[in-house]
C-alpha cells in the first residue's frame, strides 16, 4: 500500500493510487451489483432532461438536499451572540453535534452548545430529569453569565414543557433562583433554522424585558439576523453606525466568539452582545432588522414594548445600503457623514468600471428568503439578470416580494420564483435552464460539477473554503466585497473558455 509513516498521502490523492482503484472496483463488481457504465450515463442524462424535470417538480413527498437547515441551529446561532452565553439544547447528543459542527465547519471556530443527553427513557418518561442534571452540570463546568434553553424534535414530540421544567429546575437548586435561563420551543419539524433564530431572540428579549418599566431614550436596537457572514458584516455595521455616531445595541453580536484570536488564550465565551446592555434596550427608540423574515416574531414583541420598527432584507449593494443609513438618520436624526457618501460613490464607479462584464449576465441564486432578495437585487444594479431565484425555506410572502421587486427592472422580466423547492429541484432547472452563474452556499458544488455553471459561494454555509465570513457583503465596502467575487469568477470562466493553446486562445487577454 502506498501509504507510510514516511510517504503520508492526503485522501485526495490516496484513493487515486492503483491499490485503491482496484479495491473499489471490486468492491462495486462483488458487492454493489453497480449497473453497466452506459447504463449509467443513460439515466444520468435522462435526470438532466425537460421530462425529469417535470415529475421532480411535481413531487410533494419528499425533501432532496433543502437550502435550509432546522430550528436550533438558529437558536444556537443567536444564543452564541450574548454575553457568557451557554446554548443548552433540550434533546439528543446527536443533535447538538450536527449543530455545533454545522458551525465549526463554517466559521473554523469551536461552537460551544451543551445537551441534555436525552434517550429512550427520556423519550418515555419525559426529559425533566435530564434537564434538572443538566443545568446544573452546565452552571458548574462551563460558568457562563446566562443559559439559553432550546429544544430539539424528541422534546417537542413528547411535549416537554420549557418553563415548567426551568421553574422545577431552580427549585432543585441547578441553578440560583435569579440566574438568566430564557428559552425558545423550536421543532426541528416545522419551520428552518431562521425560524429558529426568531423564536430565541424572542424568548432572550422577552424574558430580560418582562414586566420592566420602559423610559424610552434615542438609541436604536440592531437585529442582525442568522448570517453566514457575520463576522464581516457585524463589524461593518458598527463602523457605519459609529461614523453617524448613534448611539446603537447590536442585538447578538456573534463577531468575536466566531472569531477568536490564537494567543494562547481558549475562550469558551467572547464578545457578544452585554446582558445588561440586552435589559436596557427595552428602552430604544426603535428596533431594526436587518433580515425580515429572521425576526417576524421578535419584531411584535418590540412593537408591544412600544418601539419603532423597521425592517430590510440582508443590506446589499447600492440601494439596500442607501434604505438602511437613511433610515437610522431618520430615526436618530444624525446626518450620513461624508466618508459613508464617498465611499457610496466609489462603488458606484467601480460598478460602472466592469459593467461591460457584468451587463446580461444570468444568475440562479439560493438560500435564505432575506440573501435571495438582496441578492438579486444587488446582480440587478450590475445589469445582471437573476433568472431564477430559489429559496427553500421562502413562503408565498416572500415569492410575492421577490415579484414585486423583479417587475421593478428590466432586468427582473424573465425571473421565475421558486419558493418552497429544494436544491434537486434546482438542477432539474439549471438542467433544462442553465444560467450563466450560480450564487448560493457549498452545496451548490455538486451543481457546478453536474452541470457546469460557476458557484460563486456567498451564504452560509460554505465549508469548502476558508474566511470569506470575515470579509462584509453589508454595506457599500461589503457590496464591493460581492462585486469583485462576481467579476473574479466571470474572468476564471474566460480564461478557463479561451485558454486551449492554438485553439480558443485568440482572446486570452493579459488586459480586460
């Protein structure tokens, strides 16, 4: 074999060397009864034609690769932004390890989250006991400053209730009577990890404002919303609202617990946003969303605290920007600065500059209701032409924005809106539809491979590459971040069509 201690191949290259080759022929000729390679090829083609297409989108009972994932993943995203912050998921250890890995993959962080260890008799006999030994456990071995109780589908099945168990819990001394331990039910059944991230902010901000006495002030509350590119764009959004010099909360800043130094130092806990800061906020002026479709739930509660609300979808590019910084001067009434308006106006000329490569481009975008907007959006002002914008976890609100806002350019006219169909669903699509680009997350790879349109990965979350989250897509900077993404990928596929020697490379152009 050719694998030693002194020639240590990587499996990429391992599984190309003849032993193995031979190895998993065998292993398909003996064991797998694989069908003949024409065979094969036969059906592969037939998935790629308008007549699959037309029974893969018909169908109803089954789920293939969604753009989405469940309902704690959010809550644990938004619990992780708060200060000493232990995300505790009533449910199975299998669980919280998809969540935590979904989160470590992205970010290539540690994300601490701990459970409550449910099995079968858990299942039988209610979870009170697990949640009783828990807390207590996570208060004495991880210390934080607040405990953030989601649930998982076991839990919610059987019905455990949330509160009662909390209330039960402090009673048998898990945890001191006034210690923070809001929660959020969040069925991984229904509903997908924005979901998720709504009902947690809503059970966090709910149980710090209970019966608190507001005095409102002039300060605003930021809601971020689940993100991929948090690191990046929280940052971003505190470098403009500090130009404006307003005074601001950003509620769950996950920037530096995503994102943490190698010094020698291990922090289980770092940054977020300060829990007493989390109590005063009752008192903001407003609250604004950054993402509609994140905070549904969270923005009724602001309401009924007697707030100001206003919401946007995933702040990108030129007019998505100019919506949310005049929304803040209208509120705070604090003037845009000149720095924000010369850096407007330099996005606007580096548009202009590579126009030329960007004008009639098609796009298939996926991902989140909120990213697919303004993602569209943003490829618009470019004078690119989303052709078909995809969101699984999209509704018929949703679909009936995305409409509205594709009638609002010609660069919309030939859009089809797919909300509610899943990533199988797409390539049954791209297949009979190609586009030119594709935007979306990692898993838009086998896309890319399958059918041969470029994956520019711009949402979470993306595992195959390594600190694009550090970099804004927020902002005018974060929109200039997007553009060169979009133009780096559309000169690859020049170079890659023009670059047979003495055949195709009549236009291999050193200037563009």
């Amino acid at each position: 074999m050719p694998q030693s201690a002194d020639k240590v191949l990587d499996h990429n290259t391992l599984f190309h060397e003849p032993e193995y080759k031979d190895m998993l022929k065998n292993k398909r000729d003996t064991y797998e009864n694989a069908p003949a390679a024409p065979q094969v090829t036969e059906i592969l083609d037939w998935t790629k034609s308008w007549d699959y297409r037309e029974k893969n989108l018909a169908r109803e009972a089954l789920v293939i690769n969604p753009a989405k994932a469940c309902q704690p993943l959010g809550a644990v995203f938004a619990a992780a932004g708060f200060e000493g912050t232990m995300s505790f998921v009533h449910g199975s250890q299998g669980c919280v390890a998809y969540y935590r890995s979904h989160l470590s993959r992205h970010f290539k962080e540690p994300a601490s989250a701990v459970s409550s260890s449910m099995t079968e008799d858990a299942a039988v006999f209610g979870g009170l006991v697990n949640m009783v030994d828990g807390l207590a456990n996570t208060y004495a071995l991880y210390e934080p400053k607040m405990i953030a109780v989601s649930t998982t589908c076991m839990a919610e099945v059987i019905g455990d209730d949330l509160n009662s168990f909390i209330i039960q819990a402090k009673d048998k001394g898990s945890v001191p009577e006034d210690f923070d331990v809001p929660f959020a039910h969040t069925p991984a059944f229904v509903g997908s990890h924005v979901d998720g991230y709504d009902n947690m902010m809503k059970g966090i901000l709910g149980h710090f404002w209970k019966n608190a006495e507001r005095k409102a002030n002039d300060s605003i509350n930021i809601i971020p919303g689940f993100d991929g590119y948090a690191v990046g764009n929280n940052r971003e959004l505190t470098r403009m609202l500090d130009a404006m010099g307003v005074d601001y909360t950003l509620l769950s800043d996950v920037s530096d617990v995503y994102d943490t130094p190698s010094d020698g130092e291990f922090r289980m806990y770092d940054g977020g946003t300060k829990l007493e800061d989390t109590k005063a906020a009752v008192n903001a002026k407003a609250t604004l969303s950054m993402q509609e479709y994140n905070t549904k739930k969270t923005l009724e509660l602001c309401e009924k605290a007697g707030q100001e609300t206003a919401i946007f979808h995933y702040p990108m590019g030129v007019a998505g920007t100019d919506e949310f910084l005049m929304k803040v001067s209208e509120l705070t009434g604090k003037a845009i600065p000149d720095s924000l308006t010369l850096e407007r106006g330099r996005l606007v000329d580096a548009m202009a500059d590579s126009q030329a490569y960007l004008h009639g481009k098609t796009y298939a975008i996926y991902g989140d209701p909120d990213f697919v907007y303004a993602m569209a959006r943003f490829v618009m002002e470019t004078g690119g032409e989303p052709t078909h914008c995809l969101a699984t976890n999209g509704s018929k609100e949703w679909k009936a924005q995305m409409e509205e806002l594709l009638a609002s350019s010609p660069f919309g006219a030939n859009c089809q809106v797919w909300a509610g169909k899943d990533l199988w669903h797409l390539r049954s699509i791209l297949a009979t539809e190609p586009t030119d680009l594709l935007i979306g997350s990692s898993y838009g790879k086998y896309l890319e491979r399958d059918l041969g349109i470029p994956l520019i990965r711009l949402t979470f979350p993306i595992f195959d590459r390594h600190h694009h989250h550090r970099f804004p897509t927020w902002g005018y900077q974060g929109a200039l971040n997007v553009l060169v993404k979009l133009l780096d990928t559309v000169f690859d596929k020049l170079d890659t069509d023009t670059g047979k020697l003495g055949e195709t490379d009549i236009s291999f152009d050193l200037t563009r």
